[in-house]
C-alpha cells in the first residue's frame, strides 16, 4: 500500500508497523518504523491519531492501494 503523508511532500510503501503514538513534545502523530520514516501525520490528540490508524488498517484489509493522510 502506498501512503500519501499529511504534509503531502512524500508517498512511500508501507511494509511494516505503524502505530498511534504521543511524541515527546506532547503531539500526538502515526508513524511507521520499518522504513526508519519520520512521521506520517500529527493531530491534535491520541484519539484521533488512533481514528487514523483504523483507516489505515481497514483500506489495507480491504485491499485497497493507497491511503491519503487526513489533513486534521
């Protein structure tokens, strides 16, 4: 799956773990690891970052090819 990152500067292939996270800041963000990528996207609490990741995973499981970052 290819993911269009929020600040839409990057497109990558997600082949690995990504999950909901608070930085040490206190932002709230989805990042994936497996390609050692700096974040993905930053919202405005866990909550939502969590909303994002189920996105992410139900296009996953139901195939589709690419998911685009929530601006919010």
């Amino acid at each position: 799956m290819k993911i269009f990152t929020q600040d839409r500067t990057r497109i990558f292939s997600f082949s690995g773990d990504v999950w909901a996270t608070e930085t040490p800041d206190g932002g709230h963000v989805v990042a994936e690891k497996a390609n050692g990528s700096p974040y993905i996207g930053t919202y405005k609490d866990i909550d939502r970052a969590s909303e994002v990741l189920k996105e992410i995973f139900q296009y996953y499981r139901d195939g589709k090819k690419s998911y685009i970052m929530p601006l919010e």
